[in-house]
C-alpha cells in the first residue's frame, strides 16, 4: 500500500504568494500599473504605440481544417472529422480558431 502525504493548500498557496515582492502580492497590482502609465499613454503620439501579440501554449494540430465546423459538438472541432462550417461564423480559419480547443 502506497503512503500519502496529506497537504494543506492553503499553506501552499500562502508559501508560494510570499515569494513574490511585496508589491506584487496586491490584488490589484496590474490595476495600479495601468492607472499609473494611463496618462502617459493617453499622451503618446498613436504613431508611437506598438501593438504587441504574446502568444503561449503553441501547438499543432495535424488534423486541423480551415473552414471545417469549429462548432461540432464534440471534444475537438475544426478537424476533417468535423464536417464543413453550416456557417460563416462557424467556420474555422486559416490560422487557428479560439473555439478549436477541448470544450
């Protein structure tokens, strides 16, 4: 019989929390940010702001299909499995589509 140790989440949490700055331990930390720089922001010549995409996670999907059904019904859409979009805002597109993943 395998032996487990029982942990306290919490304790875990509050450990992990108490890693990070001070700062950074406020819920509303990425709040202040904003309202600090807000002003700034609001000042920028638009031909100075830069639009920046950070993406994650990235993965390939072999059986993906653009303008299979990315509403399916099942686990994963925009397959071949999938059929063709009913509609064109059920269709998925030529380079991904947020409503692809696991439901």
């Amino acid at each position: 019989m395998e032996k487990y140790d029982e942990v306290d989440l919490k304790k875990v949490v509050y450990d992990e929390l108490h890693l990070k700055s001070p700062l950074a331990q406020q819920n509303n930390h990425v709040n202040n940010l904003y309202a600090k720089h807000e002003q700034r922001i609001n000042n920028l010549d638009k031909k100075d702001l830069v639009k920046v995409v950070m993406m994650s996670d990235l993965h390939m999907d072999w059986d993906y299909l653009p303008g299979a059904d990315n509403s399916c019904g099942k686990p994963l859409c925009c397959r071949s499995d999938s059929g063709p979009a009913p509609t064109t805002e059920r269709t998925a597109g030529k380079w991904g589509d947020f409503n692809c993943d696991l439901n």
